[in-house]
C-alpha cells in the first residue's frame, strides 16, 4: 500500500518551501517565488556563457531545482506536483533570470505538457530576439515503441547525464550549437527504465485504491505512476535481469535504442524513485554491477548511485547507462570529462566551494521588474455586449459539464481534466463580468486579455494546448487588419481558426483520430472555415466527439492507463467532451 502519510498537507506551501531550501544550501543560488524560478546569482555566472533551462513538475527532487548551479544548469522552474509549470513562468526565467545574450538551451522532459509549455516558452524567447534551441530528454525504454507512439520515450532519471554533460560545456564555453548538439548526442546513446513496488501518494489529494499487488513489481513505471511494460512476480536478481534486458537487447524491436560493441565503455546511473532506503539502493547496485559484467562484458567506468530524480517517496528505483560515444569536441570535451567535470549543484555530488558560500552573507538578489508588451490596437470589431453574452454562455456549458469530463476523465486519465476546464472558464467569465476590466470592441484586445487569464489558471497539457492556440488565433486574426475598421464576422473567425489550428501542430503531434481534445477543435474549426455556419461546425465537433468512445488512444496519459476493454464504445475523449459542451453553447447562444 502506497504511503499516504506526509508531514505537509498543503501542497502549495510544501513546494514553496522546498524552493526556498535550495537557497540555503546552495548560497550561489536565488529564488523568483511568485514564479517559481530558481536561478544563479549574476555574479556567480561568466559573462558570456550559454543559458541553461530546465524544470518540470515538482515531485521529482532534487530535478529539476537541485540541478541549478556552476557547472551544470542556469535556472530550473517548477510547476506545482507533476504538473508543468505554465508558459509564462519558463519565458520569464528565460527572458529575465538568466544571462542570454549568447542563447539559451531549454531541456525539459519529455511530457506532453512540458513539450508544450517550454516549447510555447522558447518559440516566446525567439520571438524577443534571443538565439534559444529546445531539446525534450527522453531516455524510458519502459514502455516500448509501439505503446508510446507518438509521444515516443518518456524522460526519466537518465535525463540527469544530459543535463550533467550539457551543464559543464557550457561552463567550458560551448557554443549554443555545440551544447545543442551535445543534448541530442547523449540522448542518442542513453536508455533508462524503472520499476516500482508501488503507487505514490500525492499530497493533498484523496488515497487511490489503484495499487500493485503485494508480492509484485511494476517494470517500467513511470514517474507519475502511469504502467510500465508489465507486472512480475521475482525477486530482484531476476527483476534485474528483465530490466538490464529491457536496456541491452539489441533483437528486441520495442526497445534496441543504442547498439554496443565489445569496446565501448558505459557509465551508470542508479536512481533512487524517492522511497527506498540507501542499504537497499546499495545492494540494488551491487547486483546490477554484478550482472552487466557477467551478462553483458559491461564494466561501467563509472557508478553513480543515489537520489536523483525522485516520484516523491516512490519505492522503486531507476536504471540508466550512457554510452560514452564521441563527441567530436576534442581534449577536454569527452562525456566522460564532462562527467567528472565539478558542479556546485545540491542535487549532483560534487562540494560546494568556501568561496561560494560567502554569498550566504550577500544581500538578496534585486528582482528585474517584468516588463509586459502592450499590443498594438487593430481596427478588428466585434460587440463587447455580444462577446460577453455568447462567450458567457458557452464557459457556462463547460462550467456546468464539470462533473460529466471529471467521471470520464477518472476512468481514461488522471482525473484533472474537468477541474482544470472549469477553472480557466470560472476565471474568464470572472474576467467578461468585471465591469472596471478593460475590454473593448477590439477583438484582439480583448481575446489577449482572456489568453493572459487562460495562461495564468490553467496548468497542465489541457493548459498549455489551450494557451498556445489562443496565441495563434491573436496572430490569426490580426493577419486580417488591412487597416480599416471591420467587424469580426464568421468569415474572419474562420480564417483565424484555420491558422490557429497549423500553428497547434508545431507543439503537439495530436491529430483527428488520436483521441484527444484536437478530435473537438479542428472539425469545428475546418467547419467554421468552410461552412460560414457557427452550429454546423458546433455539430461537427459534437460528432467527432462522439467518435472519439471507439478510438484507442495514441497520445497523452491514457496511453499508459490501459483497461481499453473496459471503457471503449462507451466513454468520449474528456477533453473533446468539454471543448464540444463550449461549441455548443456559443451555438445555442447565437
């Protein structure tokens, strides 16, 4: 049974604190709470080096926070438990908490929502002039090609060797296209896989009676508690046997990532999930060691063992080897120099020096005050009286649909999704009822007023979709200003919709057919298009929606929830369901 038992019961405060800690053990660091950013201090930073960037859920500490520091990452922000943080915390991080002026590298994992969010986050930072590559870590052999599809490997603890090699050159003056191309290299050669004896608990949410059997384990389970492979009963040799299987089997087509050769050389990674006590992590590693040699002729050149990147206090463990291909950068350069190279990071074992721990004495870091671009006005009009009626309307469908989305969404997801619908529609409605909020008939004002409200209460995938389609539709219809006043008719919100719907596709690889929100949006949209006509597309997207109970599932995490035979033909897509309950009430308003 997953321990439910926690010292905090607030999960907002326990993360603040948490933040706050890194701080006090790792002077040479400072805090952004209110976005949750934690960052070098200026002066402990060389004048010209390239920006590191990463940061994921909180949950998974010491990753990402404890991985900012000399030698290794620049900023890392958090989200709130194993949810991404938003857009606008990871553009403020990159924009205002790190020295960019010879680019920035973001390293997210690869989850759906950091995908979106850091990638809606670098598109914003190149979009202000700064050079910025992002790269999604990806290292879980757990789930296996076929089942992960498009969303391809999960990132998982072998991620931290990315960020380890990638850290120190660009302490070493690397290039951004040399660090670039550095994070792409050693994920080419890297390959993890976990397994688990048990669930975590989440602080502050209710006990789930979804547990691993006793006398079982869960190979390859995931950092949120999604299913891995399978379920084993075995002791930990033949536990071990399995995964180093998963790992190195070069005939295996679900999981041959790397190729070996009798002289390559390997380091290794043993990863505490965040429960198991270091005597049993120690002999964890000693069989592992013990079992790459003997099976393998794989003596890793080096071991390193401890808590790396955790699923709060997950009793399981992770398994990682890095191949130490070349990396073509010369003396000095190699991956395992690059390993070695020190990192005054607390969540790397590596010393903090005298020198860093003067700056526990130093005054606080000044925070740079956020400077928000105003938008330029359009000549784009549209009746606020008949914006807050219709828009009115349809957020009070979606409000009204929470209970419906959170029922299907507790079968086929993690539950979130009726909550997180009905709070960004709870805020915007808040926002067309304040009668001092400034909007106006100029439609793209007030549509980016409602993107600001969206980007600042919805978290998660759900979250950053939504964000980044309304960003494009702003674009989309100011494309359509030939500087003359005119009204916002159906042809122009089609136009605006058909563009928003191309730029989605850069961010998320969810097409019609993949049992997603986007099986709701792009018929409505592509109706609306061609049809001129708001409720022929508002049925479309309530049809599509419907076809949606007999698809499986391709992207996003009912991937890897499973139990297919128990729900197909009788539950839709929950976020298709309430983005379809939005199109219909904006029909049924008009």
């Amino acid at each position: 049974m997953a321990q439910t038992k926690h010292f905090f019961s607030d999960p907002t405060h326990l993360v603040h604190t948490a933040l706050n800690s890194l701080t006090l053990t790792n002077p040479g660091l400072a805090l952004d709470l209110e976005n949750k950013v934690i960052f070098r201090r200026p002066e402990t930073v060389k004048k010209g080096k390239v920006a590191i960037i990463t940061g994921g859920g909180s949950g998974h500490e010491p990753a990402f926070g404890g991985y900012v520091g000399k030698g290794l990452c620049d900023a890392s922000i958090a989200g709130t438990i194993f949810a991404s943080p938003s857009a606008e915390q990871i553009r403020i991080a990159a924009l205002e908490r790190v020295n960019h002026e010879n680019g920035v590298l973001i390293l997210p994992n690869n989850y759906t929502g950091d995908v979106l969010n850091f990638g809606m986050a670098a598109e914003k930072s190149r979009a202000a002039g700064v050079k910025t590559e992002f790269y999604a870590m990806n290292d879980d052999v757990g789930v296996g090609k076929t089942k992960g599809g498009k969303v391809g490997r999960r990132g998982i603890g072998g991620g931290i060797f990315t960020l380890k090699v990638v850290g120190a050159l660009a302490e070493a003056g690397g290039t951004l296209e040399e660090v670039y191309n550095l994070a792409q290299l050693a994920n080419a050669n890297l390959v993890s896989v976990g397994s688990s004896l048990e669930h975590v608990h989440v602080v502050g949410r209710e006990v789930s009676d979804d547990f691993v059997p006793h006398g079982e384990v869960e190979v390859g389970m995931g950092i949120h508690n999604e299913p891995g492979s399978h379920r084993a009963k075995t002791d930990l040799k033949g536990l071990v046997e399995t995964m180093l299987l998963q790992l190195l089997d070069h005939n295996d087509p679900e999981r041959a990532y790397i190729t070996r050769k009798p002289e390559d050389k390997f380091a290794l990674l043993i990863n505490n999930l965040g429960g198991v006590s270091t005597l049993e992590l120690s002999g964890i590693t000693d069989e592992v060691y013990r079992q790459l040699n003997n099976s393998y002729q794989i003596k890793p050149v080096r071991v390193i063992q401890g808590t790396f990147l955790t699923s709060l206090n997950g009793l399981g463990f992770s398994i990682s080897l890095l191949k130490l291909a070349d990396t073509g950068l010369g003396p000095g350069k190699s991956f395992l120099e690059l390993l070695d190279a020190p990192a005054e990071a607390v969540g790397w074992a590596a010393p903090i020096t005298p020198s860093t721990w003067e700056h526990q004495n130093s005054p606080p870091v000044e925070l740079k005050k956020i400077v928000t671009t105003e938008q330029p006005p359009s000549n784009i009009k549209l009746d606020i009286t008949a914006v807050r009626e219709v828009l009115g309307a349809a957020l009070k469908r979606v409000i009204d649909a929470e209970p419906q989305v959170t029922r299907y969404d507790t079968i086929v997801g993690d539950g979130d999704c009726g909550i997180g619908l009905k709070r960004g529609a709870e805020a915007v409605l808040k926002l067309l009822n304040d009668s001092s909020a400034d909007l106006n008939d100029d439609v793209i004002h007030t549509v980016n007023r409602i993107v600001t409200v969206v980007e600042n209460t919805m978290d998660g995938t759900s979250g950053a979709i939504y964000a980044i389609f309304l960003n494009a539709l702003v674009h989309g219809l100011r494309e359509q200003d030939k500087g003359s006043e005119t009204p916002a008719n159906v042809d122009i919100w089609g136009t605006a919709l058909k563009y928003s719907i191309t730029a989605l596709s850069k961010y998320t690889p969810a097409q019609p057919g993949d049992r997603t929100m986007i099986d709701a949006l792009v018929p409505f949209a592509q109706m609306l298009a061609d049809k001129r006509d708001v409720h022929a597309a508002a049925k479309a997207a309530e049809e599509a929606t419907e076809a949606t109970k007999h698809m499986k599932a391709s992207l996003g995490r009912t991937v890897y929830v499973g139990g297919e035979e128990e729900w197909v033909g009788k539950i839709p897509d929950p976020g298709a369901y309430g983005l379809s309950e939005f199109f219909n009430g904006l029909a049924s308003a008009l």
